[in-house]
C-alpha cells in the first residue's frame, strides 16, 4: 500500500502549502494531499469527500485556523473532537503518526492528545497543559535556536542526534507552553521519565535561555513535545520554513563571509535547512 | 422569546496576564499612576432560544456550562462565570 498523507485545512490555516511542498521536494507529492476538514465529514459532494482512515498520517498545519477566535487551535481542536473524535482515536490507536506545527501543536493541546497522560486512550483526554499567551504579549516572529532532547522515542526525530541544535522560525502569539503550578513538577517529571520532551529553546551558546531566546516563556523552556508513545509530535517552531539553507534569514551573509568561491555558495543555497529533516524522519518512518 | 446568558472567561489565578500588565504599563505612562493592576477577561454574550415556553433556567445554564467545556474555557489556565441577563 503507497504511503497518504493528509494535510489538513480550514478556513484560516496558512501553512498547508509550504507543508505540502516540504513533502514535495522528498519526493512524496503523490502520497501528499491537501484535505479540507469537511471532505473529512463528508459535507461535501460525493467525489470530494476522504476518509481519514485512508491515510497514515495526519499534518495539522500552522496557521490561524478559525481566525484564532475564543483561544488558538480551540475552535478547529473542537470541531474535530465533535466530528471526528472515535477516527482520531482509532487513528492514534493504530500507530499512526500525527503532527502539529504552530497552530497544529495547539490544536492537539486543546484536544487533549498532547501530551496525552494516560496511555490508554480509550477516549480523547481532558486538556492538560496550555498553550496561552506569550509573557511579552505580542506576536514573536523570528528564528529561534532549539536543541533536540528525544531519546529516541519521537519519529519525526529519529535521524537527529541529541543535543543537537536546530534554527527554525518560530511566528506565534499563543505559545507558552504551560501546566497549572499543582501539577508542574509531576507533569514535567512525567515528561522527562516517557521521553515526550523533543525540543527546548536555547540560546546560540546552547545553553537554557530565558528571553528572547525563549520566545513565549514556555515553563522548563520547552518547544516541542511528543505523545508518550512517541506517534504524535508537535511543536511551535515551523519546519517547512526552514527546509532549505537559504530560508535561514542569515544565509547571505554568511554565504559572502564564507569565501571567494562564488560558484560553489550558489550551489548551497540548497543545502538543508534543519526543518528538512523532520520531514525526511517520518517519511523514512513511514516507509518501513 | 429568547434568553440572554453572559458568559465570562477569566484566568485563573497564578496564571501570567501580559496583556492585563502591559496595560497597566500603558495607563501609568499616561499619567494614571494609581492603578494597581489590570486583569483582561472575556465575555460571550449568548443568545439562546429555550426548547420549549416553559425552558427552564437550570436547563439552560447546564447548556450553557457543556459549552464552557467543550470550546470557550480552558480548564488549565481558565475559570468561568455564567450570568443570565435576561429571561
């Protein structure tokens, strides 16, 4: 059975199509499709509608689903749970990986998948962490350093050693990750002990930092996390804005630091972007 | 006849409220040196229509509470508050 890929939109996302080509440029553009939520629900003519089963996995792209009214990701999170709640967990029960990027993670926040204690999930879990505003109350937009914790318990990270440090754009309002001070340390221990932590913010040195470094003021700096079983991953920080070299804001300047061989700069401009291999992850994940 | 429920989002405490403390900032930068701190919250104004002329109001509010938890709080950094203004 070929791979499919489902690249879910609704009005406001934006980046289903960035997503898409990551997809693309690795070869996968026949697996890749583009689906509006309602072919998912089946309000749409015959030939149009899909089935979510069909696929094997699921993309919850960045945007501002719904125009980001009530709270981010709350309006599409219950939209789904209300429509397509028993597939999502038979979905998530089969194996099947989902990721969230940006407006994605908090979707799967608001769902209550991530970070999704209680392994069982006979049915969707209650809430319980936040993705709420950022402590500086505005739109944080610009490239943020991540170090990748994973121990080898996410998929979409197999490929990248640990502690390896990742530049990807981060452009969100409502990203700090947070959990209510009474279950903080238990939460965070629990994520520790499952090897659900994926990415945290650093600073260029490396090392745990607070603003600006730490965009939002997540708790325990924390960028991404993954399910406990290691299928579903999400993160604020947008991959497929950081696939190739050149989409790092500061490439041209230091391609022209880098030497007199014009030619050869050119030529790598191609070169990977640290988002490309989350993508190259899970394909090779799917695969197997 | 429909019924008028108010339906009030705020943050619960110990949870960090940036846009409430940026405004506070704001106001004493304009001269308002008294104000000791700004809380925002939200409200939904939800017009409802009762199933029957006789709807009763616990049913309402019970309506209304399965809509707090299901879309407009969330429970980790949110407390609610639901008020009927008109009946």
């Amino acid at each position: 059975m070929p791979v499919k890929i489902c690249i879910l939109r609704i009005e406001g996302t934006n980046c289903e199509l960035e997503t898409f080509l990551s997809f693309k440029r690795l070869g996968a553009a026949a697996a890749a499709e583009i689906v509006h939520l309602k072919q998912l629900i089946g309000a749409v003519k015959e030939r149009e509608k899909r089935n979510l089963k069909d696929y094997d996995l699921l993309v919850i792209p960045g945007g501002f689903s719904s125009g980001d009214y009530i709270r981010a990701g709350a309006i599409l999170a219950a939209r789904i749970k209300g429509a397509l709640g028993k597939e999502i967990v038979d979905f998530v029960r089969t194996g099947n990986p989902i990721l969230g990027i940006c407006n994605g993670f908090q979707v799967l926040v608001e769902m209550g998948l991530l970070p999704g204690f209680g392994a069982a999930h006979e049915e969707i879990e209650m809430q319980q962490a936040a993705l709420t505003t950022n402590d500086s109350a505005r739109f944080e937009c610009r490239p943020a350093f991540i170090k990748h914790e994973n121990r080898g318990n996410c998929v979409f990270t197999r490929g990248i050693e640990k502690g390896r440090i990742l530049k990807m754009p981060c452009a969100h309002a409502e990203g700090k990750f947070f959990i209510d001070e009474r279950n903080r340390e238990t939460y965070i221990q629990l994520l520790e002990e499952n090897d659900q932590i994926v990415f945290r913010y650093v600073g260029p040195d490396g090392n745990y930092a607070s603003y600006p470094w730490n965009p939002n003021g997540s708790i325990y700096n924390i960028a991404g996390i993954c399910s406990p079983e290691g299928n579903i991953l999400g993160l604020m920080p947008h991959p497929e804005r950081a696939f190739y070299a050149f989409m790092d804001p500061e490439w041209s300047r230091s391609a022209r630091g880098r030497g007199k061989d014009g030619e050869k700069e050119k030529g790598d401009a191609y070169g990977d972007g640290d988002g490309k291999k989350i993508f190259e992850a899970v394909l090779n994940y799917l695969r197997l | 006849m429909t019924i008028e429920v108010d339906v009030t989002i705020k943050l619960k405490h110990g949870v960090t409220d940036p846009e409430g403390e940026n405004t506070k900032k704001a106001l004493s930068l304009l001269g308002f040196k008294n104000v000791r701190s700004v809380k925002t919250m939200k409200t939904f104004r939800i017009e409802i229509e009762p199933e029957k002329e006789s709807g009763d109001e616990e049913k309402v509010k019970h309506e209304v509470e399965e809509m707090c938890r299901k879309l407009l709080a969330n429970p980790v950094i949110h407390d609610y508050e639901i008020n009927v203004v008109k009946w």
